[in-house]
C-alpha cells in the first residue's frame, strides 16, 4: 500500500515548454486534489475532482489543466511553461465517510521554469 | 480571500504542551476545521480535525470554542520531531467537491 504516488520528483523546464505530473492513489478514494506550494507559503488548490469523471477548478487553475484518467490516476498538465509555475506541487486523494473527509497527500513534484 | 488567521511562529520547549491557536471568525456552521503539518518539504500530514465538540486523538487535542470562530491545537508533550509548520484549515462544502483551504501556517520550533 504506496498510498500517494507523484511523478516525477524534480524536473527543469524552459520557458514555453509542455509536461504532465503524474498522481496515482491506491487507496481508492474518490476525490483526487491537486495543489501549489509557493516558498512561506501554505497550498493553494489548482484543481480537483470529486469522482471520477469530473474535474473543477480550484483557487489558482490558470495555465493548468487536469485529466482524472480513471479512479487512480489525476494528471497535471502545463501546456506552456513560465517561470511564475515554479512551485512545488503536491497531490491528495481522500476519503469521505458521513461528512468528514480526511486528505492523504504525496511527497510532492518540485518544478523548476527557467 | 484568507479563512484562517494563525501566528507566524512560535516556540515550546521539549516536553511542555504545545498550545497552537487559529482564527476562522468567517467559518460557516457546517463548515469542518482541519489541522495538518508539514515537515521540512514534504507532504502534509493529517493531525486532527471537529466541527463543534472538542477531539482528542493520539497526536493531539483540539479545542473549539463555543462560536467556533476560533480553535487551539494542543501537542500535549512536545518532542523535537513536532518541529514543523502546522496548518489550520478550514473545509468548505461544495455542491461539486469539498475544498480545502489552507493558510499560512505557524512555524513551531521545539527548544531542547
């Protein structure tokens, strides 16, 4: 039981170029998260999907797109790299059980934009 | 658009209470506080969480006062490895999905 799983861990970018997180959960929760940490900062959602099928736009979704792939897996999409989405960027899944809901988060993807 | 309001930081001496407090004067009554930490730079990690009645797990208490506009979470005897940047969030119910919204955080340093 891995729990949250994000690939990769590091990875540089130029300016303009393209690359997908990768987030898998074998926990099988329903809801998948993903959010940016900026350096003193706390987490700010990007986007997030309540089930699969469905995906909603969190506080900060511009540059970002998102495919919930099957019940495991939620990608992160940057289709044109700047340098302002440089953050560090981390993926939750949780679980809902009457109306408390618990968030199990991954190790997190540091990204560099030069 | 800030729900919570936390100290930046604070200090407690190993083996004392710590004693975290948070502001949500804006919480709405169905609305669920959360606490998380976050350690050096990896994933946050659940602590505690209640809606109107205090919680005790095994890593912490979490106190709620009776408008729930504010909540204090208390790490009953702190060691070196509670050193960590501790988030109060509160989760906001939606129609397509729960948010989650975290502040940001207040650094506790435990002292030897």
């Amino acid at each position: 039981n891995a729990g949250v799983t994000q690939t990769p861990k590091f990875q540089v970018l130029k300016t303009g170029q393209s690359m997908t997180l990768q987030c898998a959960q074998d926990m099988n929760h329903n809801s998948m998260y993903w959010y940016r940490q900026d350096p003193g900062m706390g987490l700010r959602l990007i986007y997030y999907s309540a089930s699969e099928g469905t995906t909603d736009k969190g506080e900060v979704p511009n540059g970002y797109n998102v495919s919930r792939l099957n019940k495991r897996e939620f990608s992160l999409r940057l289709e044109s790299a700047a340098p302002s989405q440089t953050s560090v960027y981390f993926c939750a899944s949780s679980e809902t059980l009457d109306e408390e809901e618990t968030q199990y988060f991954g190790p997190g993807t540091r990204l560099l934009v030069l | 658009d800030a729900k919570t309001t936390q100290p930046t930081s604070m200090d407690c001496a190993e083996g004392r209470a710590a004693n975290l407090p948070c502001n949500h004067s804006t919480i709405s009554g169905n609305e669920y506080v959360y606490w998380y930490r976050q350690i050096h730079s990896q994933g946050p990690q659940y602590i505690i969480h209640g809606l109107k009645n205090n919680e005790t797990n095994e890593m912490a208490s979490l106190i709620i006062t009776e408008d729930r506009k504010s909540s204090t979470l208390i790490l009953p005897h702190a060691t070196l490895r509670d050193t960590a940047v501790y988030y109060c969030i509160v989760r906001v119910l939606a129609f397509s999905g729960n948010q989650f919204y975290f502040g940001t955080g207040t650094s506790l340093t435990v002292i030897p």
